[in-house]
C-alpha cells in the first residue's frame, strides 16, 4: 500500500461550508466514539449530509447502524443522488486512513472523508482508497 501523496491530488470532492460546519459537529458530538455518515451528490459535490449511528461505539472504529444505512440508500435513490464519500472521525489519532479503514473500504469509487480530533482542532481530509491511498483535494464552497 502507497502511503499518500498530498501534493498530487488525482480528484476533488466539492463539500459546501454549511455541509463541512455539519461533519465535524456531529464528529465532535460523537467524540470520544468515532462518528460516521455518508455524504450524497453528483459529480463529487456533495448535495446531502446523512449521520449515521457508530453501533460500536468505539474510539478506534465504527460500524455503521444498518437500517438507517438502507434508509439513506433508498432516500438518495428517491433524489437521485449517489454515494460519493463516506466519513467517519478518529478522535485520538491523524487525518489518515488506519489499516482496518483500508480494509474494509468496500466501496472503490467512493471516496473516504476522515475529520481528526486528536489535536483539539479538527482536521478534514478526504482520500481515495483504491489501488493505494491517495488524498483527495476538498474544495469549500459556500
């Protein structure tokens, strides 16, 4: 596995301010336990937020609540919206995917949105785990 290189970004994921604001809330909200959600849209701009709940309430990793899952899936179906990002946060530790977030990244043409608290401030970046990792350029709108 590649270890990232942040000053070559293969892709950008478009997150509005107000969506971003929104993320690291919940992230901060959710702490000490890791938070997650996906994010919704097309063409890599995000469109929807949805938070999910951690069933595992661990500060180290995090397991999506299956039925509001589905529910997410079905509703962005319904707008016509796709996955683009899943995020979750990592609470004591950096900005980059762990070797459990590497394995168990099922979905290759998603994009992975880590927000890090470990230093007080949060921290937002966005990966691509798909033959490596690679980070991903976030671009704030507003």
């Amino acid at each position: 596995m590649s270890k990232c290189d942040p000053s070559h970004f293969s892709a950008k994921l478009i997150i509005p301010g107000h969506f971003l604001t929104e993320i690291i809330l919940h992230c901060q909200e959710q702490s000490p336990y890791e938070a997650c959600g996906i994010l919704a849209g097309k063409n890599n701009v995000v469109e929807k937020v949805f938070k999910m709940t951690n069933v595992e309430k661990s500060s180290v990793s995090y397991l999506m609540d299956s039925r509001e899952q589905f529910i997410a899936m079905k509703e962005m179906s319904g707008l016509g919206l796709a996955m683009v990002a899943i995020y979750h946060s990592h609470p004591v530790s950096s900005a980059y995917p762990s070797p459990k977030d590497i394995s168990l990244a099922f979905y290759p043409d998603t994009f992975h949105v880590i927000v890090s608290l470990a230093s007080g401030a949060a921290v937002i970046k966005a990966f691509e785990i798909k033959d490596g990792v690679r980070e991903i350029e976030i671009i704030e709108t507003h």
